[in-house]
C-alpha cells in the first residue's frame, strides 16, 4: 500500500509569518497537532503544538508577535506519495515523529499521520510499533 491511499489530502499550512496564535487557532479549528510552514505550497519547516508551548510559552514570548518562521522545525523529514506505507511507518518510529508531510515536486499534497496507518489493518502492528518506540523515546 502506497502513502497516497492513506493520507489525509486537505492539508492546513501556515506561511512563514503567520502568527502562532493563528497557528493554534487553526490547530483547534481542524484539531491537528501539526502544521507545515510553507511558501507557495514548497514545505519549509513544521510547528507543533508541543513547538508553540516549548519556544514560546514555556519562554514567556507573546503567541501573538511571534512568528512560525521563529519556532518551525527546519529538518524535516518528508515522504512522496509513492512511498510504500510500511517504510513510512519505519521511518516515523527511527525517528520517532508522528507526522510525516507528503511532497510530490516539491509541493505540498499531504500529510500522512500515525493515526492513517493505524486505520489500516495491514499497518496496526507497524503503527504501535512507531507508537511504542516514540513513546520509549520520550520517556526512557
């Protein structure tokens, strides 16, 4: 099964200098925990709602003033929609993420989550194996 039978298509993403208050407004809006920054649909960083309580709260910075360009993450690890789903859950458990930005040309055309393959019986073991070995990152 390839990525692209099973992600979700109408993806929310944010411009560079949105504000991380729109960021969390569209986040409770669409009830997603991530949101890719991009720039004519080429994805240049991620935020999560972790990123905005991290970078910005936990600092005493104002969510209204700062923007995403100042907390995304800049290395992220992206898949095409061709990628077969088993490698996508490997490589989300390696590097224990829960989200994964699909780019087909460099353009943003989906967002695969570790939800997606758990909705799929062929990927329930795969999908709580990433789980567990996200989980064992952050608490071992």
């Amino acid at each position: 099964m390839k990525v692209k039978e099973i992600m979700s298509k109408k993806v929310q993403w944010v411009s560079p200098d949105a504000s991380l208050e729109k960021v969390a407004k569209l986040m409770n809006e669409f009830d997603i925990g991530s949101v890719p920054v991009c720039q004519d649909s080429n994805v240049l960083g991620l935020i999560t709602d972790r990123d905005i309580v991290i970078r910005t709260v936990a600092e005493g910075k104002n969510p209204i003033t700062v923007k995403a360009k100042d907390v995304m993450s800049t290395n992220v690890l992206k898949v095409s929609p061709d990628t077969d789903a088993h490698d996508a859950a490997d490589k989300m458990a390696e590097h224990q993420i829960r989200r994964l930005p699909v780019v087909e040309n460099g353009k943003l055309v989906g967002m695969l989550a570790l939800g997606d393959l758990a909705i799929e019986s062929i990927h329930i073991d795969e999908a709580g194996e990433a789980l567990n070995d996200i989980s064992q990152g952050i608490y071992h």
